[in-house]
C-alpha cells in the first residue's frame, strides 16, 4: 500500500523497467514528429482565434467601419463573417496536406520501434 507507482515494494527505482511508451518518448523521430506537428497547430490555432474573434471586436470597437456596404446591403461585417468560413476550409485543408507529411513520419517511427522490439526480443 505504501509503495510507489511502477515500483514494487523491494524495488528500487534504478530496477524499473522502461515501458514501451518511455522508449517511444525518448525516440528522436518521435520528438521531430510532435514537433513538427506543433509548429503547424499552435499558429494555426492562435491565428484562426484571433481572426474568429477579430469580428466582434471590430463590430464593437470599429462599428461605422464594418456597417460601410460594399455591395448593395452587405456590408464588411457580413463579409468578414463569411471569410471565415473561407480561412477555416482553408486551415482545414493545409492540415491535411500536413497530416500526410505527420502520417508518413509517424509510420517511420513505427517502423523504427517495431525493428528495435524485434532485435531486442531477438537478442535475448
């Protein structure tokens, strides 16, 4: 009951084993692969949320600005509102191309790890 996680209560923590998911961590493809797939999120988010909440405070803050029509009754507000369903296929759309560079990194890592298990299950 007092012994701590992953250890027995004889063990020591040198005695632990390394998991399957310590090892995957430690792989230097899978640090490029989680890597590269923040240097594509974090922008991406931070800029769609800036662009999503750019509208109401320009409605709030800039009002003459967004009710200037631009053909007949539409105005920049309601083209601003729609453009953004513009940069959100457009987001989605560079994530996929992306997502298949990710794919092909995560399978080498895969591949990299399967080989690594089978020469070490192999060496024992």
């Amino acid at each position: 009951m007092g012994s701590q996680p992953h250890m027995q209560p004889d063990s020591t923590p040198s005695a632990i084993p390394v998991s399957d998911w310590d090892r995957v961590a430690a792989n230097a493809e899978f640090k490029e692969l989680m890597a590269a797939k923040a240097r594509f999120i974090v922008p991406a988010t931070i800029f769609f949320v800036i662009y999503y909440f750019a509208l109401p405070l320009l409605v709030g803050y800039a009002p003459e600005l967004m009710k200037r029509p631009v053909i007949g009754p539409v105005n920049i507000a309601y083209l601003f509102a729609l453009s953004q369903f513009v940069v959100a296929w457009a987001i989605a759309f560079l994530y996929l191309r992306a997502a298949g560079r990710f794919d092909r990194m995560a399978q080498s890592v895969l591949a990299h790890l399967t080989a690594q298990n089978k020469a070490e299950s192999e060496g024992k």
